[in-house]
C-alpha cells in the first residue's frame, strides 16, 4: 500500500481521521494526501467574476496553508509519514473521486463529516456514492473512535472470491501490526454448520496462500440473525476494525441502518472498512 487520500473538511471528526491514517501511513509505508474539496458561492448567472476568481484563490491559498498545518502537525507526532496537500474546486464527492484516480490511491480514509453516527455517512448519498465509486476500498472513522493501533480485525465473509482480493490490503494493514485477522461466517440454519466449517477452512487456506500472512484464523457461528451474530463476536473479540464487502448491501446497510432495535454501539467506535465487490 502506497498511497492513502484523506478527505478534510477540517472538523475535528476529519482530524480523527487523518490522525488514523497517519498511525496506518507510518506502518505501512505509505503517503498521504490531504485533500479539502472547496465549493465557492457562484453568482446568480453562473459566472465567475474577477472579483470571485480573486476571492477563490484566496479562499484556496488559504485552505492549502491549514492544510499544510495539519500535515506538519501528523509529520511530527508520526515521524517517516509523508504528507501531500492539495485543495480542489468543485463538489465533494466528485473531487474526492477524481483525486483517488489522480493519486492512485490505495486506500481512502475518512471522517463521518460531523454526521453524529456513523449510519448517517454510511447510508448517506455522499458516502454511499464514494463507496459505490472509487477505484479503492474506503475506511470510514465513526466520531467516537480512539485512535489505536489495530490488532484485531474481523472480515464479515461468506466466501467470495472478491473477499481474498480484500484480503490482500487487509493483510498490508495488519502485518505491521501483527494484527489478528478474523474471517467471520454467520449462519442462521443451525443444521448446515458441519458444512460451512469445511467452506471456511478451505477458505481460510485459500486467504493464507494469496496474502502471505499467517495470523489469520476464521470464526463460525449460528444465530438468530447475522446482525446479532456480528454484533456479539466483534464485542466479545474486543475488535478494532470491522471489514464488510458492499456486495453484502443488505448487511451494509442493516449494520449501521438506525431503525435497527438492537443496540449498535459497537460499531459506532471502531473503524469500518468496505470494500466494493470488484475491488482488485
């Protein structure tokens, strides 16, 4: 993993975020890019005057000095990190897009944008739409994430190939770490247990050989529903990251959906990482 994009808009839940990307910047290797997307106010009849072209360079020199503050701020509480900066015109999701392909991002890291729980940013169009697009895989930090190192992570599996490409970036973040990767099968039919256990050695072998990586082991149980299943292995696993592929859309969006009755607070504090389908 070489290259990390962190989108700020500068509140203190984007600063959380880049702190994290900072902590996985340092382990891995990797560069940041800051990025703050700004928006200037377009007159009445869609031109931009002298006058706003003057006060948009301003506004973009002035942007790209806080961002500079916050890079040299990461670079010395994390030293080795590498930090780029850089401010766009234009629409937030459309920017950080482009900026992704332009920078050959490995990996996108972001905040919840000030939303006040994480379902917000998740099933929110923004996010949804960064998710849906980018040419990588997004971290999302919920606000009430302490920034610690990961050491274990639980992959919400049922055995894609699309899963083992997953895998690969996710052994880049935890090795290291030597961080734990637990990939987690949740069955709601009791009786088909002695098969899924075969499907998940297998495919544990499988996730072995492409990544490299030996602290991965594989967790199977049954229950009512896979939401209930989840919420109780990543509290009793103490985890710290949470991995769900979009291809699952009806557990991403059950995850963090706030209708849900069950308490959610779990996810609410660590990390989430979503991978599209067809991420390679």
């Amino acid at each position: 993993m070489k290259n990390i994009l962190v989108p700020t808009d500068f509140s203190e839940n984007a600063s959380n975020a880049a702190e994290y990307a900072a902590v996985i910047a340092q382990a891995c290797k990797a560069t940041i890019l800051l990025l703050n997307v700004y928006t200037p106010t377009v007159s009445r009849y869609n031109v931009i005057s002298a006058l706003l072209a003057d006060e948009v360079a301003r506004a973009k020199n002035e942007l790209k000095e806080k961002l500079q503050i916050i890079a040299k701020t990461l670079q010395d509480q994390y030293p080795g990190v590498k930090c780029n900066v850089s401010v766009e015109l234009g629409e937030s999701v459309e920017e950080i897009l482009q900026a992704a392909k332009n920078y050959e991002a490995d990996l996108i890291i972001m905040g919840t944008q000030g939303a006040s729980s994480i379902e917000k940013i998740l099933l929110g169009s923004n996010a949804a739409a960064i998710v849906e697009k980018a040419i990588c895989p997004v971290m999302v930090i919920p606000t009430n994430t302490t920034c610690r190192t990961p050491t274990k992570i639980v992959y919400a599996t049922d055995y894609a190939y699309s899963d083992i490409e997953g895998a690969r970036l996710l052994a880049a973040i935890a090795k290291p770490f030597d961080a734990t990767i637990t990939f987690l099968h949740i069955t709601t039919k009791e009786e088909d247990i002695d098969d899924e256990i075969n499907l998940i050695e297998k495919f544990t072998s499988e996730i072995k050989l492409a990544t490299n990586y030996e602290h991965i082991n594989s967790k199977i149980i049954s229950d009512n529903t896979v939401i209930m299943g989840l919420d109780d292995v990543v509290q009793n696993a103490d985890a710290d990251m949470l991995a769900v592929s979009t291809r699952r859309r009806n557990l991403f969006e059950k995850l963090y959906n706030p209708s849900i009755t069950k308490k959610l607070a779990n996810y609410t504090r660590i990390p989430l990482l979503a991978f599209k389908a067809n991420h390679h």
